[in-house]
C-alpha cells in the first residue's frame, strides 16, 4: 500500500485518506494460509483473486470444473447422513463454540474481508457483528424452531398430529462478493444446524474469507465433509450447484436470480433468494434534521454503497429540504476515505473496475442531463485504483438511469415532496422491495408510514441495521427484490422438510360401528357443529 495524500475538493471539506496500517496484504494472506485455506476447496484448475485496494493479486486458487462440483456433492451427502443424526442441541453447540471462536479472532478475519472486499474496518466489523448474532440466535434456538410440534388432530381424542422436521439433504449455496463472511457463513449457519450439509460456490475473489470461516466452524466441531467449496466462474460453476443441490439459498442480482430461480423450478425444488434494491429513505417534516443527516451517510455509504440494503434514493419534505441536505453534504464532504487495516477510515473502495464503471455511468449521465452534484462525483485513484468518492446528486428524474437501475456504490439521488402521501407512492414506484427507512419524532407516525411502504424491511430512525440486526425476525425483499426469507423461524425451517404424522387410534375415519354411509355422514355433521361450537381449531 503506498502513501497517499489529503486532497482539497472545489475548496470544501476534504476527503482525507485515513492513516495506513502497518500490515501489508502480503503479511495477511501468506502462503501458509492460502495452502491451509484452500485445502477446503475441490477443484483441479487454477485462479486467482485480487485486493481492491491496489489491484494486486491476493492468493492462486483452485478452479472447480463440473466433475469437481459433482464431486463435492457426493461427499457431502454421505456426510449429511451421518450429520443429520446428531441429536439437534450438539449440533447447535458447534454454533456457539464458533460464536466465541469468531470473537477471539476477530482481528484475522477483519483483515481478510478487508483486503478481498476494499471496505473500511469499521464496516467489516458489522458484517463480523451479524454472523455473531446469528450464530447465537440459532445455537440458542434452533432446538425450539425444529423440535417435534404436536397439533389438533382430525377427531379430538381419536387423532394424534405431530409435525416433523427433517433437513432436505445438501444445500447448494450461491454467495456473492459485497459481504463474504456474513452473506457466506452467517447463511450457512441454520442450514448446518438444521441437519444439512452444504456445498457452497463463493465469489472468487472475496472466497478466502469464506475459506477462512468454514476452517474456524471445523475448529469448532462441525464435520469437515459437511461443509463443501467449490470455486469458478458463475455462470460455468452456478448451474452445477443448482443442477445438484436439494434446495439453492442464492444472494446476487435480479438478473442471475431468475437464471437460478428457473433452474430450481426445472428440478422442483426449494429456492430462496436475495436480490438487488432500490431502497428509499424518507425524511419526513418533523425529523430530527441532526440524526437524520447522520444516518443518512450510514445508510447510503457503508461499504461505499455496495450493501443489498443500503439507500440509494432520498426522499426529504420540502419544508426542511434546504436544511437537510446542508448538513448531510457537510458531513459526506468530511469522510475520510482510506485503505488501511485500522479504524479510522469511513469508508473504502469500491470492489473492483466493473463496479467503478457501474457508478461513473450513473453519475456522468445524470451530470449530462443538467443533475447538480452536492458532493463528491469524482473517483480517487490517488487512494486506489476503485475508490470513488461519496456523492449526492440534486435534480435527478425518474428517466435517468441513477434513479430506474440499482447503482451498487457510494451514489445517492435526493428528491423533493409535499406530502406523506406523495413520499410513500414515489417511494414505492420501483420493480424492488427490499428495505427503506423513515425519520420522523412521530413514532407512531413512523409505524403507520412502515406499513405502506411496500419492503421486507423498514426502519424508522435509522438506515438499514435496526431490522437485520433484529434476527428473531424475517429479513427479505418483496417484488423483484427476491424470495424467501433470512433470520428468525423461516430463516432455518427453509432448510428443512415438514412431515405430518397422524395416528388414529380406537375409531376409524370411516362408517363403523354398525352405521351405514348416510348415518355416518349425520354423524359427522354434528360432530363438525359442535368443534365450531366449542371454538376447536
């Protein structure tokens, strides 16, 4: 990493590069480590992966080909067999062992998000801080999501319901790039406790991480073979996995979701995805303009925008518009961009060179088409070859690309409204459905206007973390935002197969007893009146 220097932008605030560490990429991923990692990983090719921060490569990797993604999945289902019969509660001990672990080491792990993602310290740390929660939440519940329930059954006294929960076999995961420990391992997690093995496809160049959590969650007990990798290119790798997986969790873009979605469908099996957004943040009359221009950067530049859940559109009352954006561009003017492996910076790079043309694009067309730029709108090689800088666009309407099409980055379009009304239709007017977020002192006011807003997550006084954090809840998009939820009951009973064992005892549910079909059906017409009129279920 090379010195950089503090920058005067157009004579505001500057953007100053936050202090270097003193780890190098080269002291973190030594090859030691990548040999240990990558053990984990069938595949007979070679590949590589790079760090955003400078563009160098990070490790060689295996490549997997088709074989070797068979391969992988005939491992790991004569592992689930073996797995699956482990009493539930050991299963989920394995969770809170790795739920210590991942704290002890904490310092390993934020390094190597950060130099296979680019994001600053501060943001990897949150994606440590959900994986926890997660790792808590289902090795503290999983046993009460999963145990046998017992139900009314057809005939009180007659019938005995139990309802069953078997693991569907080997899951095929498909996770992405933006958040490789908690959108890789943190998923995985339910799936394990559930019963399941798994066989996961990474992003290559973010996978060392997830290489690195599948070695601490074997340090923590879970069998080796019940966890596979395999690496590659999506579309070559992808379809093996949903080719031979017993249910796909997949995390990525609408357009590949659909891809996955189809071929789930083809073989008649389970599919949950997480797909892109266009989230909304309202600011109403009454907000606290202070918090709200705060939680404004959070919500629109952690991980420099590159968060399935993060804000992309602005929506502020016009009685406090002026006041509002004042102190939200002050305080996106101060950021401090960097590239170290410390705290300090607020936020890093982008991932790579196709997601700093994604953003360029956005940002000159609005600028062609007469948008204002109230801060930032220029990338900073100066820092790394994919930092850009966090930007405000003034003016943008609803024909330009910026407000129809998912940006991925640290850009976000503000836009004016009248009322409560107009906020919550303008804010709903998107193919997406995953987040949004409204400000307001009202908290009632607040939970009214959450109900309308057509998104699997709201969060009122804050960007994005209130709900994801909150996992005894769902966490999911509506729309083309995806299907299938994370977190909380339907996070892990995805993973698992519903059976109905119903036994009868003394009477059959069928004529006996001497009566003939008629006296039979008389019969069961009173009985029928007199569950309704005893309030049975």
């Amino acid at each position: 990493m090379t010195d950089t220097q503090a920058l005067d932008i157009a004579g505001t605030n500057p953007l100053a590069p936050a202090p270097e560490g003193a780890r190098t990429a080269a002291d973190v991923v030594t090859p030691q480590l990548v040999a240990q990692l990558t053990k984990g990983v069938v595949g007979s090719g070679r590949t590589a992966n790079h760090t955003p921060f400078t563009g160098e490569k990070l490790a060689d990797l295996p490549e997997s080909t088709p074989e070797d993604v068979l391969r992988a999945f005939e491992a790991a289902r004569a592992a689930q067999a073996v797995w699956a019969q482990v009493p539930v509660r050991r299963r989920a001990a394995v969770l809170l062992r790795f739920h210590d672990l991942l704290l002890e080491r904490q310092a390993e792990i934020l390094d190597l998000v950060q130099l296979e993602t680019g994001k600053a310290r501060l943001h990897a740390h949150e994606e440590l801080q959900a994986v926890v929660v997660a790792a808590r939440h289902y090795g503290r519940r999983a046993p009460a999501y999963l145990r046998t329930k017992r139900h009314a059954g057809a005939m009180p006294t007659l019938t005995r319901t139990v309802e069953l929960r078997h693991p569907r076999g080997v899951v095929g995961q498909i996770a992405p790039w933006n958040y490789p420990l908690e959108l890789s391992v943190g998923d995985a997690l339910p799936a394990f406790v559930a019963g399941n093995a798994v066989v996961m496809k990474p992003d290559t160049e973010t996978c060392l991480t997830a290489l690195w959590a599948r070695d601490l969650l074997i340090e923590a007990g879970l069998p080796a073979d019940v966890f596979q990798v395999v690496l590659g290119e999506g579309p070559v790798v992808g379809p093996e996995v949903v080719k031979h997986a017993d249910y796909v969790s997949f995390t990525g873009s609408t357009r590949t979701g659909r891809q996955v979605a189809q071929g789930a469908a083809a073989r008649l099996i389970g599919v949950s995805l997480e797909l892109g957004g266009k989230n909304a943040m309202l600011v109403l009359d009454d907000a606290d303009i202070e918090k709200a221009a705060a939680g404004a950067v959070r919500a629109c530049f952690s991980s420099a925008g590159q968060l399935c859940i993060s804000i992309e559109r602005l929506y502020v009352h016009e009685s406090v518009a002026d006041a509002f954006l004042d102190r939200f561009a002050a305080r996106t003017r101060a950021m401090r961009l960097g590239n170290s492996l410390t705290y300090g910076a607020e936020m890093g790079s982008l991932a790579g060179e196709r997601q700093l043309k994604a953003v360029e694009r956005h940002v000159q067309d609005a600028v062609a088409k007469g948008v204002k730029v109230i801060a930032g709108g220029v990338a900073r090689p100066d820092i790394g070859p994919y930092f850009f800088e966090p930007t405000i666009l003034d003016g943008v309407e609803d024909s330009m690309a910026v407000c129809e099409e998912e940006t991925f980055g640290p850009v976000v379009s503000v836009y004016r409204f009248g009322s409560d009304e107009e906020a919550v239709e303008r804010a709903n007017a998107t193919p997406y459905g995953l987040n949004a977020s409204v400000w307001t002192r009202n908290g009632r006011r607040g939970l009214e206007i959450a109900s309308r807003l057509r998104t699997g997550t709201v969060n009122v006084n804050e960007g994005y973390a209130p709900a994801y954090g909150s996992v005894q809840s769902p966490m999911g998009g509506m729309k083309d935002s995806g299907l299938g939820r994370r977190h909380g009951s339907e996070g892990i009973l995805k993973y698992t197969e519903a059976q109905t064992v119903a036994q009868q005892r003394l009477l059959p549910m069928a004529p006996s007893l001497g009566l003939d079909d008629e006296k039979y059906a008389q019969l069961m017409s009173r009985s029928l009146r007199l569950m309704k009129a005893f309030r049975f279920r």
